[in-house]
C-alpha cells in the first residue's frame, strides 16, 4: 500500500544541511496498522509527510497504492491525495468553523452537493460519536472530541490510507486510549490502512500490527509488533520495550533478594502462543526440584500473553540439566542469571 525504497531527505541549510531521513525503505500492506517510533528528531514527522507529498523527498521512491507519488502530474496528485487522510498532534481544526463544517470542509473544495455533505458529515459525526455536536465551534471541545472531529475530517473523502502524526500525543492516558479505539474501528471498519508516528511505545502495543523504530533518519529495527516487542535487537529499541514490559527485576527488590550459592536462577522468555504446558507444576514434579518465582511480569501484546519469568530452581546437578531438557524441547527460551 505505501513503500518506501531507499528514500532520502535533505533540510538544505545556509550552514550545514540536515539529513532528516538516511536509505529509508519499508512497505506498509494494506490493512496494517504501522507505527513508527523514534525519539524527537528522528525523522518521523518528515517521513509521514512524505506520503501525502507535504514534503517532498530529495532522492529514492515512494510508491502509494502502486504508483510513484513522484511521477505524477499535479492533477493526478490530487486525486491521489483524496486518498490518503491526515490528523496531528494539535487537530488542526479551523475554530471559526462548527464542527459540522470542519468535517464538511474537504467536500465543500470538491464541490459535492449539500445533500451529499450533509448525509457524509452526518454519517462521520456518528462513528466517532459526536452527532449532537455540529453545531459546536472547536473551543467549545475537549481535546479528544477535538481529535475525533479531525478523525471525521480526515475519513469524509473515504482515504484508504490515514496518516497519524502523534495524534495521541497532546491526550491524557484515558482519551488516548479512547482515540486508539476509535483509530482501530476506523482500521477494521472500513478497511482504512494506518500509518502512525509516536514516541510512545504503548501506543503502538496497543494498537499496531508492526512497527518500525527510527533513529537520527534511519530505520534502525522493524518487524511485527510481537517480534520487537519480545527481541529488540538495539539499544534504542529496548529502551522502547522497557517502557511498557518490565523484563527484569528492579535493583531494589534485588536486594531484597538472599543469596542462595546452592540454587540456580534462570530467566524464562514466555510466549502465550507456544507455552501451554504447566511448566511449574511439571519442573517440581518431574524433576523433584524446587522453584521459586523470584519475579514475574506479563503483558499483552497484540491479544497474546507475553512475559518474562524468573526462576530459582534448587536440586541435584543433573536433576537441573533435566529441568532445562524439558524447557528446551518445549522450545522456551530460557537463560541463567544472577539474580
Ligand atoms: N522544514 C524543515 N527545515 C529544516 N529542518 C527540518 C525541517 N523539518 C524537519 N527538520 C529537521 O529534520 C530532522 C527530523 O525532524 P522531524 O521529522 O520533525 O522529526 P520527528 O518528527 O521524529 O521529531 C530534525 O533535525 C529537524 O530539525
Ligand atoms: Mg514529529
């Protein structure tokens, strides 16, 4: 649905030029929710723009619904453009306008007939649950029915694609969550293919299929949701993890922790989809050890139960070599710690 292939992006500058995307390339499908994250500066917001032809690419393609944006004449942008939705962090709505006519705004420059508009903007202002509120001006709004007027306004052209450009950002948790819901139905409803930016890793568990993380211009790690969250390869994308799976055991219940020369501590990656067995009940009664859950720590990513578990296991040497047999043939990864 959107391919980035080698794309590049200079900031000319009188001093010295800013390379705000470095050999970016990825694909969107059609149908995925893709989130992109990256510290501020990291190129997103440029990247996004991109798409839309905000911002124009100094080299590389970028190819939406099959074709490269960057060959098209104007005309032929435009209509390509109608296809393709936008929101940001700060709505962008115009306060002089109501509500009814923010969402109206992209039918009335196309010229469509007032029946048209009326029974589109209508049909808009009820998906996202603000039917009474028409009539309303923009600063008579909070911010989340702010970002749900601009979610109307961005679907009342019927984009197949929608850019989000932080648009939780500006949220409290719980509107957040609420616009995530909201961007979800928008996705599986109608079909609508999403493309969002945030620097907040949550976002992107809740509600991505894949993501990819950028830094200083550059994809630095990608693949789906569940295959990042579970092994981030770099820094920057552990960083990310750790703000919303706890993998470890903090330092001050460390301490809290005896020492136990005798006893060996493991650390179990556990992956809802593939562990079904009772591993606990089965290491104890197996193998006639004994296990202590020195911490555990699960999450939901994507509807699938995903965590880390960590173990102290006492028992005979070889009783423990059993005990990582059985954890090896059930294929959960598992390594020794200090704990
Ligand atoms: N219009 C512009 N002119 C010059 N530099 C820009 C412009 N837009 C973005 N940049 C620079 O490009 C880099 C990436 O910015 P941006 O895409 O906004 O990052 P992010 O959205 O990840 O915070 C930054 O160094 C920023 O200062
Ligand atoms: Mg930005």
């Amino acid at each position: 649905m959107i391919e980035f292939k080698n794309v590049n992006k200079i900031f000319k500058q009188k001093k010295s030029d800013i390379l705000a995307l470095q050999d970016v390339s990825f694909k969107v499908e059609a149908q995925d929710i893709f989130g992109v994250i990256g510290y501020s500066g990291a190129g997103k917001s440029t990247l996004i723009r991109l798409v839309n032809v905000l911002e124009e690419k100094t080299s590389g393609e970028i190819i939406v619904d099959g074709h490269d944006i960057n060959q098209y004449s104007k005309k032929k942008l435009q209509n390509v453009k109608k296809n393709i939705g936008m929101i940001f962090q700060h709505f962008n709505l115009l306060n002089s306008k109501t509500v009814f006519n923010n969402v109206a705004m992209p039918l009335i420059l196309q010229g469509k007939s007032k029946a048209n508009i009326k029974s589109k903007v209508n049909e808009l202002l009820e998906f996202v649950g603000l039917e009474d509120k028409g009539n309303q001006y923009p600063n008579e709004l909070s911010g989340g029915q702010k970002q749900r007027v601009a979610i109307a306004r961005a679907l009342v052209t019927d984009p197949k694609i929608l850019l989000c450009d932080e648009a939780t950002s500006a949220l409290d948790p719980a509107t957040t969550d609420s616009i995530l819901k909201l961007l979800k139905r928008v996705n599986e409803q109608f079909g609508v293919t999403i493309l969002l930016i945030t620097h907040e890793m949550s976002v992107i568990q809740k509600i991505c299929n894949k993501v990819a993380v950028m830094e200083q211009g550059r994809v630095i790690e990608m693949g789906p949701v569940l295959d990042v969250f579970s092994h981030p390869q770099t820094t920057t994308a552990k960083n990310f993890v750790s703000t919303v799976i706890t993998t470890d055991i903090s330092t001050h219940l460390q301490k809290l922790i005896p020492e136990d020369k005798e006893a060996t501590d493991i650390k179990l990656y556990i992956d809802g989809n593939k562990v079904t067995h009772a591993i606990i009940y089965d290491l104890i009664t197996r193998y006639t050890v004994k296990v202590n859950i020195l911490f555990a720590s699960m999450s939901d990513i994507q509807g699938i139960p995903v965590g880390y578990l960590t173990l102290r296991i006492q028992g005979e040497e070889q009783s423990i070599q059993n005990c990582y047999q059985y954890l090896t043939e059930l294929n959960i990864e598992f390594e020794e710690v200090s704990a």
